[in-house]
C-alpha cells in the first residue's frame, strides 16, 4: 500500500458503523490483539469517563490502516484509560499498521508514553507479558496435573493453605462472575489502603478510574464485559479479584486480599478457583499482565513481548512540567530514575489537573527519599 502516513483525530462516539466492524474485524484476526483492552467497546466505555479522551485514525493515501484510541494530560499523550490500560497499540492489519515512532510523530505532544505498547516498538525497552492456556482436552484438570508436576512443592504448599485456611475459618467458597457495585466499591477500598501501606499513588483518588471499572462492569456485551470474583472463608471475605474479558481471554486485574489472612494465600486461592471455574464457561486464555511477579511463573507457559517507552522532546520541564522534572531530580542515580519515571507516568495519567498531579509528585518524593535513605543505611 502506498501514500504517506496521515493521521485524523475525533471523539469515540463519531466513529462510524463501518468503522467499528472494520476495527473488530481487525482486533478478531490478530492473536497479538486478543486482550479486552484492543476490543472497540473498552475503547468507548473509556471515552465517556476518561477526560480528553479520542481516538486517532491512521491513513496511507486513501486507505485506513489503524485506529489509536488514546488521551491528553497536558502536553502527553498516553494510551486511552492510561494508567488503567495494561496493552495498547494500533488497532490495524499487522503488515500497515504504524510503528510506535510513527504514532508518536504523528500525534505530538510533548511526550508520548506507553507501558503496554503491542507492535513495532524500535528503541523501545521491551518486557513480558504473561499468561496461561488451558486445553481443549482435559480442561482445568489436565492443566492443574501439568503445573503441579512441574511445581510440586508450590501446588502442594497451596493445597495446604486451603486447608488450614478452612479449619480455621469455615468452609472456603468462591464465586466468579460477580457484577455488584457494592463489592467494587469493597475492593477499592482494599487497594486504597494497600496503595497507603506501600506509598504508591492512589490511583482511585481521582474519581475517573473508579468510574471506569463501575462502567466496565455494568456494560452489557453478549462476549466483552467486567466482572468480580470472590474468596470467602466461613462467610468472610478473604480476596477479591476484579477481571476483564472478551471472547476466550479473562484478563486478571486487580486483585485485592485481607492482610490479616495473608499467610493463608487467599489470592492465590482465589485465581486458581477462578480457571478453574472459568474454564467451565469456555474461558481459554488467562492473562496475568505485564511484570514479572514470582508467582507467575508457577502459572503461565505463554509470554508475550510488550514495549514500555517515553518519547519525549527536548527539554525535560517543558516535557514534564515543574513537578515531574523535580520528581526526576530528587532520584538522583541513574538506577532510581525508570522507578521514579514510571511512578510520575502513573501521576500524570490519572490526575487531570495541576493541583492533583503536585500532591502525587510530593508524595512519590517523599517515597523515593524514604526508600533510598533505607537502602543507604542497609548498606552503611
């Protein structure tokens, strides 16, 4: 296909009906597109809460070639719903679509940062996404046998957990599928607390995200949708787990768990009941996301490779503004730097206004300092 690359930017809600069949048919033919979060409808759903939310149509000559759906935070551009977007990427046939260079070009702004990215990413800082499969032939019991023979001692210690957990709470129930606002609302109030305890920016203080994930769950698809999943021990609830999914994928999200039953393993309880369960409804794919937490290896035989980038023009206080350029000053080393990067990202992506992302640079300071003061007197 020849002609430059060009770009058109509108809101969500003017794509057309062709469109829309253009871009699900586009997304169903690409396995590396499979997440909800590719899916046309998350992208709307997104629009109506997230502010200054569009999407970017990408032409060669004539010829659409991808659809961007993203956001602006000042002089960003990020993924749309960012930091609530665990993949992103152009939306198009795999051989025209534009490279994260290109979009970046094409869409300005000071910076555009992705974490997620999916596609040509040159330069990028590539990581791993992870997730496990279940077979057609044998299900959720023919994988268990598989993990557990290969990570004996862990599957059995869990076994055990389970076990002590109910004699020494009640009989352990789990439910998956869960659409209750008011246990959302039960699991954000978990993760707030967990966000205090380990001086991580609260991602729900600005209201929007909450938004979304109410949104998200409410949302009736016939194959896309949110929902909850939960552990309860003796009629106690022990962990929760907010999910997404679309199609064979059940994306795991944000889970959530009682410290006081952290020696019990209730999260770990919990995911394992849910394949299982899952796979009884068709479920295929569950995706444990970006990052490499130990436990994750015990579960997933698939990676995929994802890109994580910040594009930025010259001059970092025109990029980042007077309270991400401090924020990036008080790291310091080199090795604090991509820590402290990836903390304002999420700052800037959440907060919409000057006011909201000063209070979370003051605090992702205050946090960077504790944490390198701690380290240096480790090591003194």
């Amino acid at each position: 296909m020849s002609g430059a690359l060009t770009v058109e930017t509108r809101d969500l809600e003017r794509l057309t009906a062709d469109e829309r069949v253009q871009w699900a048919a586009w997304q169903a033919a690409d396995p590396d597109l499979a997440s909800p979060y590719f899916r046309v409808e998350f992208a709307e759903i997104a629009a109506q809460v997230s502010p200054d939310s569009a999407v970017a149509v990408f032409r060669r000559g004539d010829e659409v070639v991808g659809y961007f759906p993203f956001q602006k935070r000042g002089g960003a551009v990020l993924p749309i719903a960012a930091p609530m977007n665990d993949y992103h990427g152009v939306i198009g046939p795999k051989a025209e679509r534009p490279s994260l260079a290109e979009v970046a070009h094409l869409l300005g702004g000071a910076r555009f940062s992705v974490s997620g990215w999916v596609g040509e990413a040159e330069g990028a800082m590539l990581g791993e996404s992870f997730r496990t499969t279940i077979p057609e032939e044998g299900g959720y019991d023919a994988w268990y046998a598989a993990r557990r023979q290969a990570f004996g001692k862990y599957f059995k210690d869990k076994e055990r957990a389970r076990r002590s957990m109910a004699a020494e709470f009640g009989a352990v129930e789990v439910q998956i599928g869960l659409r209750d606002g008011a246990l959302l609302d039960e699991l954000i109030v978990l993760k707030r607390e967990q966000y205090r305890r380990t001086g991580r920016h609260d991602i729900f203080a600005c209201g929007w995200t909450r938004d979304l994930l109410h949104a998200l769950m409410a949302a009736d698809y016939p194959d896309f949708g949110a929902s909850l999943a939960v552990l309860r021990a003796g009629g106690r609830i022990a962990a929760m787990e907010y999910s997404l999914h679309a199609g064979r994928r059940f994306h795991f999200w944000f889970p959530a768990y009682v410290p006081e039953l952290a020696r019990c393993s209730p999260g770990i309880m919990l995911s394992m009941e849910t394949i299982r369960l899952g796979a009884e409804l068709g479920y295929r794919d569950f995706d444990y996301g970006f990052g490499g937490e130990t436990y994750k290896r015990y579960f997933c035989d698939t990676v995929q490779t994802v890109a994580e980038a910040s594009i930025m023009k010259p001059g970092l206080n025109a990029v980042l503004g007077e309270a991400g350029a401090s924020l990036l000053a008080l790291a310091g080393k080199p090795a604090l730097i991509d820590s402290v990067r990836r903390r304002w990202n999420v700052i800037e992506a959440c907060e919409t206004d000057t006011a909201g992302r000063l209070r979370g640079a003051a605090l992702a300071a205050r946090t960077a300092l504790s944490k390198a003061a701690g380290r240096a007197k480790a090591a003194s």
